[in-house]
C-alpha cells in the first residue's frame, strides 16, 4: 500500500513534540510493515523511512493545493492536521491530537486517539498512540523507595504538576520536575528544564515512579507510555484516555492528591518487565501502524471507518 502521511509541522521535533513524535513513529511503523509512505511536511522534515515532498503548512491547511501535491498512485492520505470538507486527489483519513470545542462538527473519516477522546465526541474511531521501544532504555531493575518521583511535561495546572510538588513539600521524598517556563523550587524539589532524547530516557528509567495527575480530559497522554517503555510505573487520574493506558500492574489511579501520596509509597513495588511488557503489547509503533492499517483498508473497502480496539482493561474506565 503506498500511504501519503501529511504533518503540517516540521519533522522530526524539535524540543517534546508530541504529535509530531507520534506522525513519525508512524512513518516507521508503517515501514516496519513493508508499505511505502510519502511524508507531505513543512521544508526540512527529515524521516528516512519515508519519501519527502517539501510542502509549505498554508498549502497542506488548503484541500485544493493539498490535493495537488498527492501522488497519483497514493492509495490513502492520512493526515495529521483538520481538513474540515472533503478531498478528491485520494480516500483520506485524519487524526485528531486534541480536544475539540463542545458542540464542534465530526469532520469526515476522523480517528481519535483514545476510547474516550472518542467517546467524548460521540465517536467510536480510535487508534492509540505509538512510539518506538528502543528510544528507552526499559532498565529492567527493581525500583527502590528512595529513588527519586519525577514530573514531565508542561507546567499547567491542568497537568497537575501541584499535586507532584505539594507531595514532594509534605513527605520530604525527592521530586525531579522537567518541562517548560522555569519556576522557583527549594528543598527536596529539583528543576532541571525541558528535557529530551537520551537525557528523558535516562531520567525516565532512574525514576520510582512518574507523576501523571492530570486535572482534564487528556486525549492519550504520551508521557505515560514513554515511562512504561522505561519500566517505571505510573501515578495517575481516573481523567481522559488514563484507564484506558494504567494497570494496577503498572501503577495507580487515584481521585484525590491524598491518595497519591498513598499510592507512591509502594508504587516502586511493580514489576519493571510489567511496565515494558504492559507497554511492548499496546503502545508500540508497529502496533499504532497495524491499527491504522486496518482503518485505511476498512474505508478502502467499505467507506466507513470501524470502531476502534480498545485495550482489555478499558472497560473499567469511568465515562465523564
């Protein structure tokens, strides 16, 4: 199958780059499964496992001049940005990486990310996230208690990031925050900016747990992923796509900051290889790039997207 994937923003990432990160991890799980890919991104992009054709983020937002820049012999264009009418150069799907405006249209052949991002937009179409395994380290040692918590991610209260802090304040446990917009932090807190590549992987893989407390309905949430793939369980919120990614396994879902703090003293107490192994059979990107497959032929077939595969302990997930 030749797939034509379009990014509207420069690959790879510079800096976190979630969904760019995930577009690329796609261009190689597609890969991995034996089907050309042409990659339509901004001039720069660099994937190697993909064909570039440079194209400019005006022309990608505008369905007359995307058109013309989709190979005659394309079978599906996906793309990662909105394309709000229809597409006549090829049958087109689109991924969504955020949460629409209550009461915004479904745009045509949109897949989400989550059951509940889907959900949440009276849809069943989803594709879980994916990344690459061998970007983290997936140490396999048990973790200890005096190991350091970490939080990663950008500083928003809608993060939670005050539930990580708060707890470091009241319990004296060392706290590693790495993100965006620099903060005062004093005592058993350390700041150490925003992090990337080997150096996230390391501090992923060193940690005792990850805090992911999120106050909001988060579409996936990436970070939770790339700190299973390092063997290091989760503390997180019964918010957004999180039951559908957390275990009692591979870590905690908690209601309240109180709970948390319970939650860390025995969370060192999961087993690394769960965390990776939790992670190798739902997240990877060989596993997002089957998925996505199976909707590009299911629209080729039938014209109409199937429901998406949610993981087996989705189903105790909480609706909202």
């Amino acid at each position: 199958m030749h797939v034509v994937v379009a990014s509207n923003q420069l690959l790879p990432a510079t800096g976190y780059g979630g969904p760019q990160r995930v577009v690329v991890a796609l261009v190689r799980g597609l890969a991995a499964h034996g089907h050309r890919v042409t990659l339509l991104a901004p001039m720069g992009s660099r994937v190697p496992e993909a064909k570039i054709v440079a194209v400019s983020p005006r022309e990608l937002d505008d369905p007359r001049t995307l058109s013309s820049h989709v190979p005659r012999d394309a079978d599906i264009l996906h793309a990662h940005f909105t394309i709000k009418g229809g597409l006549q150069a090829a049958p087109f799907v689109q991924t969504i990486h955020r949460n629409l405006k209550p009461g915004s249209p479904l745009y045509p052949n949109t897949i989400f990310l989550s059951q509940d991002h889907a959900r949440r937009h009276g849809s069943e179409v989803f594709v879980y996230n994916g990344l690459d395994p061998t970007e983290y380290f997936g140490r396999r040692f048990a973790k200890r208690p005096e190991q350091y918590d970490l939080f990663l991610g950008k500083l928003h209260r809608a993060k939670g990031y005050h539930w990580a802090i708060e707890a470091a304040k009241r319990t004296g446990h060392r706290l590693i925050v790495a993100g965006g917009w620099r903060p005062s932090f004093t005592g058993s807190i350390k700041y150490v900016g925003e992090v990337d590549g080997a150096a996230k992987a390391a501090l992923l893989a060193r940690a005792r747990c990850l805090w992911n407390p999120a106050e909001w309905d988060e579409p996936f949430g990436l970070v939770t992923i790339e700190a299973l793939f390092s063997g290091t369980p989760v503390l997180g919120t019964r918010r957004g796509a999180l039951p559908e990614l957390i275990t009692p396994d591979v870590g905690a879902l908690c209601d309240t900051m109180e709970e948390m703090i319970t939650a860390a003293e025995t969370v060192h107490t999961r087993s690394p290889a769960s965390c990776r192994a939790l992670a190798e059979r739902h997240f990877t990107h060989v596993a997002m790039a089957e998925e996505y497959l199976r909707m590009y032929r299911a629209l080729l077939d039938t014209g109409k997207l199937p429901a998406g595969r949610a993981t087996p302990h989705a189903a105790s997930a909480v609706p909202r």
